[in-house]
C-alpha cells in the first residue's frame, strides 16, 4: 500500500467519511496484480489506487460500494477462467479479495501513518478465519510489537462505543484472537505479502526515499517521474542556481550544499534509493564513496564505459570489495537505446521498479 493510498484514506477518514478497503490477498495462476495491490472506495463511490483493472476490479469494487453503505467488511472470490467465470477474464487464475470497512477513529490508521513515516516496520494483519466478517489490526515495531485494531467488524465498533461510553480508554479494546504474539511477530517479519493459515500480513513499512544528488537535465526530468510512481524525492545540489524548490515542484525536499557535505544533510538508509549525477567526475565519485559504504537499497551513477572503469578503480583503491562494487549500477539505467534526459529518466525509473518489485533487471 504506497503513500498516495493511505494518505487519501487519512484524508478520508479525517473528513468523518468511513471507506472501504479493498486488499488482493491471494491469487493463483494468472492475474494482473500480485497479493498486496490495494485499493480504497470512498464514500461518494470514487476509488483510490487498484488490484489490476478490468472485470476483476469492477467487481470487487461493486461489492465494496454494497459493504460500504452496510458498515460491514467480507471476503470474497473471483474466478479468471475464460467466458463462464465471475470475471469473464481469460487470466487462467483466480483471485481472493478482502473488503475492510474502515469508519472514522479507528486507532490502527493513525498507528499505521506514524509507523510508516517513521520508518519502523510496520504491517497490516487480516484474520479471514470468518469469510463475512474479518477483522485486521496494524502491527508495528517501537522497540517492541504494539497492535492497534481497525474495527473491520461491527462487534470491535460496538465494543469501542460502550467503553468510550464507561469513560474507559477506547485504544485498548481486544485485539481479534487470531492476532496473537506469535501470529504478529510472524507479520513483523515478511518482507512482502503473505499468507499462513487464515493470516494475511501486508508489509507497510514506510518505502525508501529517493535522493537525487545533481539536479541537472537527468535529475530534473527523474523528479516527476519518480514523484508519478509513488517514491519520495528529494533533490541536493550544490549549485545555487539549481538547487531551487520551483525547478522541481514534485520533490518533496530540495537541499543546496556542497557535494562534499552530503553526509551532514542527508542520512541514507538501507531503504533508499540514490542516483548520483553531479556535474563533474570528482564529485560523482565522491558522492558514490559516500553512498556505498551506506549500502542503499539502489545506488546508480551516470557514465560511461571509461567512466564506469575509472570508478570502479578508485573504489577498489579506496577499499571497497568487488562484490561491494557490484552493488554500483553504473551506467545506470535499463538499456532501452534511451538517449534524451527524459528517456534516461525512463531507463533509470524502470530500473528502480525492477528493485522495488524485487525482479530481474533486463541487461540488453
């Protein structure tokens, strides 16, 4: 669930509009969206994010509207299997989808905002051990696992009523049975969606920032695409006329300072994402130095094949292993004959969506 998502339920939810939450929980075979792909339909019957288009959607977004007017969360499932199926989608799989009704104040949301902009690792919790009523809860790591329920079932929503009613604080109502220690600990440690038993845990821990360091004809052409596919990017420039916000209105940060100071702005972590494309050799390398001894989750560098040599001689001399170096992506990019800064921008995004989606990055 990326930030757009639960940023435009907040906003919802804030509002005192409940909305439902759609979840792709499981699939076999064919289907359009992996487990995970998440969407939100809204009070006024529009919808935020998707679990793959077509026939599919449309139908789990049919029956969320119905859920939504009922106050009530249900699962449900789909078949892709030609002309006879539910969906007429000639997939050749099927597809299970958990509809959560989310009404306003329920204690997970805020949980699951400040858990996933903190960074912490953080992930939603379903138990569909009861098709037409299941419950989920937020889990998240603050030196220590805590819960905060969703009230997805109308019980959980009574119970928060009668304790708010008994001046008793309505945080602490039961987590469902389903969630326990064990059940939660388990959720903490996916690192992408999964199922076990009638448990279904999301990872949302809060996705890496991208630092751009040089905001050139690349840099500047990467923001908005970057910005279009849900990453958080920030821009550092070392050249005044540059580094200015209104060059990048999609960038959440613009940061003016040296090359060399890097380390005093900015703090990579082993989340983020960083493209290096200074204006010149020694700064480039520089920076690359920096950010590898941080091991980010993408480090990728402009360059050429004479570039890339000189490099990755340097980082040698300087200490660092062949197998650490082979962590640089230099030259950057998917190859895809690209060749003016909005084309680079596409290569290098691709790039970047292969590492995200944990997939092979295509070499020719």
């Amino acid at each position: 669930m990326d930030d757009l998502l639960s940023d435009r339920m907040k906003e919802e939810l804030d509002a005192g509009r409940p909305v439902e939450l759609c979840v792709l929980v499981e699939t076999h075979g064919s289907s359009p969206r992996k487990a995970g792909a998440s969407l939100v339909v809204l009070e006024d019957g529009s919808t935020a994010g998707t679990i793959g288009g077509g026939a599919l959607e449309r139908l789990a977004v049919k029956e969320a509207r119905r859920a939504l007017e009922s106050g009530s969360s249900r699962v449900r499932d789909y078949t892709m299997n030609g002309a006879e199926s539910d969906t007429g989608m000639i997939c050749g799989g099927d597809a299970r989808v958990c509809l959560l009704h989310i009404a306003p104040g329920a204690p997970g949301i805020a949980s699951m905002l400040d858990a996933k902009k903190s960074g912490s690792p953080t992930a939603l919790l379903i138990d569909m051990a009861d098709l037409e009523n299941p419950a989920a809860v937020i889990v998240a790591d603050n030196e220590g696992p805590t819960t905060a329920t969703l009230e997805t079932t109308a019980e959980e929503r009574r119970a928060r009523a009668s304790l708010a009613n008994a001046a008793t604080s309505a945080g602490l109502i039961s987590v469902p049975k389903a969630c326990d220690d064990k059940t939660c600990s388990w959720a903490l440690s996916c690192t992408e969606a999964q199922t076990k038993g009638t448990a279904f845990a999301l990872p949302l821990t809060a996705e890496g920032r991208v630092y751009i360091i040089g905001g050139g004809h690349v840099g500047a052409a990467l923001v908005p695409v970057l910005a279009g596919l849900g990453f958080e990017v920030v821009v550092y420039d070392a050249r005044p006329e540059f580094a200015v916000p209104e060059n990048y209105p999609a960038a959440s940060r613009v940061i003016c300072a040296s090359f060399a100071e890097l380390a005093s702005h900015v703090t990579i972590t082993r989340r983020d994402y960083v493209m290096v494309c200074t204006p010149a050799h020694g700064s480039d390398l520089e920076v690359v130095e920096h950010a590898l001894a941080c091991r980010p989750r993408f480090l990728g560098c402009l360059g050429s094949a004479k570039k890339t040599s000189f490099v990755h001689g340097r980082l040698r001399d300087a200490g660092f292993s062949d197998e650490e170096i082979a962590r640089l992506r230099m030259p950057v990019g998917i190859p895809l004959g690209d060749e003016t800064p909005a084309e680079i921008a596409i290569s290098i995004a691709a790039q970047m969506i292969c590492v995200r989606r944990n997939h092979p990055e295509p070499t020719a």
